[in-house]
C-alpha cells in the first residue's frame, strides 16, 4: 500500500538510532509470537521493545546491531511497556528481517 507523500520537515521528526540488542525475553503474553528485547544505545542508555522477530533464535540476536525509532512514546503491548520500535522488514515468508547497518558505527547514532 502507498502511502501519502510527506515533506522533509515530517521525515525529520523521526529519530531513528543505531543500538544493540543485549538482552532477549520470551514473552508468552503477546498475541503474536514476540520477544522483548533490551537495546543499548551507548551513551543514551538501554531500552525495552516487544518484536516480532521468533524467526530468530534468542541467541542469534544477542549483540546485533539494529535501527530503532527512540522518539515515540511507550505503548503497552500486553501488559509490558514497550518503548522503541526496532526496524524490520518481511522476508517472502513474512517473517520479520532485522534492518541492521552492513558495517560497525558508534551505538546511539542517528540515522539521517
């Protein structure tokens, strides 16, 4: 689906930072299969999230670095505060794929 055009001025309000994820819950209580998942942002500190991603192996995500919006505000998803939205896209199979930068940056960067 497509959506409406915006303006640089609607993209600008969108903070989006480069974090890790260094801790992975199960989390039973969500309606889709979900983790929670703690982020480090370095200097801007850690943060949780609720995520879509049991197409990972709790494992396999320890320490990946991945994209995240940080500025919007805290939704409850099934009784757990879930603070940021980490990035993903479908694959074929409509499973979520991480979004994660192809070389090492500083936790905590903008994208821009």
């Amino acid at each position: 689906m497509k959506k409406d055009e915006i303006v640089y001025d609607d993209f600008a309000k969108v903070e989006m930072r480069l974090g890790k994820i260094v801790e992975v819950k199960e989390f039973p209580r969500a309606r889709n299969p979900s983790y929670k998942v703690c982020v480090d942002f370095g200097e801007l500190g850690q943060r949780w999230s609720s995520v879509q991603i049991t197409n990972y192996a709790q494992d396999d995500v320890i320490d990946c670095k991945v994209i995240c919006v940080v500025n919007m505000p805290p939704r409850n998803i099934a009784g757990f505060k879930s603070e940021i939205l980490v990035m993903g896209v479908p694959n074929a199979a409509g499973e979520t794929i991480l979004l994660q930068p192809t070389h090492d940056a500083v936790l905590g960067s903008e994208v821009f």
